[in-house]
C-alpha cells in the first residue's frame, strides 16, 4: 500500500511491525492519531519517551517498574517463601490478573535456547539461585512454557536448586 505521505507511510510501517498489527489496522491507528490532534500526538511522544527513559527493571525479581523495586516486591503482605519462576512481564500480568498468586515472582527474561543462541548466562538465572539461597524462601514454583525451551529452562533450574 503506497501512501502519499512518507510520515503517514513510515509510522504506519512502525505500527505494523508490532506483534498481531496489520498493515489496515496501523494506518487506522496513525489516521486516528492525526485526527486526534496535535497535543493527543504529543502526549503521546512523550509518553513513548518516558518509557524508553523510566522504564526499568526491578533489581529483586526483573520486572518492569518504573522504581528500583517493584510494587511487588515491596509489598509486605506478599509471601516471601513462595517465588514464582516466569519467562517473562506478560507472564506476571496473567499472574496478576488471576488474582490468586499472592507469592513473589522472578522474571527469566526469556527460555534456554540453543538454536536461537540463548545461554544460561544470557537469563536471570544465577540471581534467582542466588535469591533462594540467601532468603527464606520455600518454595518455587515454575511457570514455563511447555515447549522443548521451557522444559530445558525449568530442568536446568530444577538442577541448580536441588542442592
């Protein structure tokens, strides 16, 4: 689809390169925000710019907080003896939402992968033995995906925790 526009092209060619986003939807999407207004556009940008600034990741568990420490993990009324292992902030949203986990949450930031040159090293593994090691948990539970990665990711854990 050729657009008269080299801005309108390009954003739109930015939003369809996000997951589950068509080229008709992203043109949607920049038409709508154009319409909106000049200060809906800047609001916006400045938006995109505070995440690419603010957004970090907490320094107990790798979640995505704007704080050093997540919410979670400052909160007192959660149980400290129950870590849940996810791959990665998706996963603590669907956690979250369930409402039913009132544990803590350690987030991998991805799966062993051989094939797509993923190590041990390049996760959040280490921390997480480390973690269990120095605190009082007792329990972990691991919430990986099925899939040949999850599995080697939750037996390589399962290896370095059982001393």
């Amino acid at each position: 689809m050729e657009l008269h526009s080299k801005l309108i092209q390009d954003a739109t060619e930015r939003f369809a390169s996000l997951p589950g986003i068509g080229k008709k939807s992203a043109l949607r999407f920049v038409l709508n925000l154009i319409k909106s207004g000049p200060e809906a556009l800047q609001d916006l940008s400045t938006l995109l710019h505070r995440l690419s600034h603010e957004l970090q990741y907490c320094k107990t568990c790798y979640t995505l907080t704007e704080t050093e420490v997540c919410a979670v993990c400052q909160n007192t009324n959660r149980d400290a003896s129950c870590i849940c292992v996810v791959e990665d902030y998706r996963d603590v949203l669907a956690l979250e939402s369930s409402k039913s986990f009132t544990g803590l949450y350690h987030v991998l930031g991805g799966l062993i992968s051989p094939m797509d040159g993923i190590s041990p090293s390049m996760l959040h593994l280490d921390s997480l033995v480390h973690r269990v090691e120095s605190t009082m948990v007792q329990e972990v539970i691991l919430a990986l995906n099925t899939s040949m990665e999850g599995e080697t990711t939750a037996f390589y854990i399962f290896r370095k925790l059982a001393p």
